[in-house]
C-alpha cells in the first residue's frame, strides 16, 4: 500500500516538473522573440497594461502636439480619462489620418482617437464607441476673398484632408458647384496651403475650422448641406474594449466630466 502512495506521488512530482521545464521554456521563447521588453524587466503583464491608441494629431482642439511634441486636446484628456478608469497606461501614436483605419486593422493598435466620425462606411472595417461630441462643417477662406456662399466656389480649388469625411463630401458637391479638389495629407497642411494661396478654400470640421479662423484671421461660412456623424473612438472589429469604454464614457457624462472637458476645449461656440 505504501508503496502505491509513493509511487503516485513520485509521479505526480515528475509532472510537476515536466510542467514546469515547460513553462520556463515557453517563457523563454517569448522572451527572445522580443529582447527590448526584456531588456528593461518590463513583463508580459505590464505589456498587457498598455493601451495602444492612434491618432493623427492635425486636428486641434481635438488633438495637437506642442512645440515641445506633447500630445494635447479634447481627445487627448478623453482618452487619458479612459485609459485611467480602465486601468491603462496610454500609449499614443502620431500617424496620418488615412492610415488610421488600417492600423486599428492590422492590430498595431487597440484604438483610435481622432475626431473620427462615426460613418456607415467605416462602421464595415470597424467598431465604434457611442458618440461623444458633435460637430458640422465649414468652407474656410482667407479673409477678403469673398466666398461665403456655395456659389462662390465656382472656379475654386477646395482643399480636404485625405480619408476624411469632408473628402467625400467634397467629392459629392464639386459637380454641382463647379470647383476642383485638393486632398492633402494633414489639417496642418491643408491650412498652410490656404495661406499661400496654394488652395482658395479650405474645407473642414466646424470646431477645427472655428479655431484656425480665430487664431489665423481667416473667413469662413458653415456648410449647409451636411449633417454628419458625431464623433466615436473606434476599435477592432469585435474589440472587447467596446462595452467597456461606453460604460466609461457614460460614467463621464453622468458624473460632469466630458462637459468639464468640452468647456476646457470646445467652448468657442
Ligand atoms: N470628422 C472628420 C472625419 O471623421 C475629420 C476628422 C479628422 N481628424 C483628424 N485628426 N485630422 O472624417
């Protein structure tokens, strides 16, 4: 009998061990995959902790950098209150707003803040969060070129930031009101264009379009036509992290923060 016991005992131990050798195996095996997790002790659960976001920051007061390079704005904060709540520490990617979509795709990135409207088209490659704030649009110009009406921009060259939602609209009235399109990579751009004369109109979101209008003494009149989406975070198709940021967002609203935070940024109106 005694004998018995032991034996299992022996074997149960042998498993243990076998487990084990293969446990610091496999740990091995990640670890060399990527040495510069490794290098500083961070762990496969503080890698865990990083929530990974995007964003494409041309677009205050949404999302901007200092001179200093620092990320600042609406999204911003909102995405440092979300990352908080959750329990992330954010990790925030500077790329073009065209490639944003493809980088929620692909996995580089577990969400994107961007002013991103919620659109049926993109609603087909991603998820989004309920929305969070709502803007129009406006036909920007420099200051004593005379355009405030539609009519206006007959002859004209209209400049949109590339995979924005302005771009398609711009694409759907151009035939109608006789002007051409300029796309161009960012809302930086897009603005340096108009004050070289390089572009005659400058097509964009209302609450970017305010700012710039102050701060460069430009020209502008609110797009009539257009009735857009308000703005959403989007992830992965299927993300997990939907259910969970609403119920942050909707904690946010309830308790006075996002108008604490429109006010902060969005309070030009
Ligand atoms: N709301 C527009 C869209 O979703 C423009 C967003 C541009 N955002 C930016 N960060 N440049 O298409």
């Amino acid at each position: 009998m005694m004998k018995k016991i032991m034996g299992a005992v022996l074997i149960v131990v042998a498993f243990m061990f076998i487990l084990t050798a293969c446990g610091s195996g496999s740990d091995k095996a990640s670890g060399s995959k990527d040495t510069s997790s490794g290098a500083d002790g961070s762990s496969d659960s503080s890698e865990e902790n990083i929530l990974r976001m995007a964003t494409s920051a041309d677009f205050p007061p949404f999302e901007s950098r200092t001179p200093e390079g620092e990320y600042e704005g609406f999204d911003i904060d909102l995405a440092n209150l979300v990352a908080e709540e959750l329990g992330y520490e954010l990790k925030i990617e500077d790329m073009k707003f065209d490639g944003l979509i493809g980088s929620l795709q692909s996995g580089r990135v577990d969400m994107v803040m961007a002013g991103m409207s919620t659109t049926e088209d993109r609603k087909k490659n991603v998820d989004f969060s309920t929305e969070y704030n709502r803007s129009g649009e406006m036909f920007i110009s420099k200051p004593d070129a005379g355009i405030d009406s539609l009519e206006d921009l007959k002859g004209k060259t209209v400049g949109v930031q590339l995979g924005t939602i302005q771009e398609e609209g711009a694409e759907k009235l151009k035939d109608e009101y006789g002007f051409e399109v300029k796309k161009l990579d960012s809302a930086n751009i897009l603005i340096q264009e108009l004050n070289s004369s390089r572009i005659d109109v400058g097509y964009m979101d209302k609450s970017v379009a305010k700012g710039y209008v102050k701060e460069q003494g430009l020209e502008g009149f609110d797009d009539p036509t257009t009735s857009s989406p308000g703005m959403g975070i989007a992830f992965p198709k299927g993300s997990e992290l939907v259910d969970d940021v609403n119920k942050v967002l909707k904690k946010l609203e309830e308790n006075g923060k996002l108008v604490e935070l429109k006010d902060k940024w969005l309070s030009e109106e």
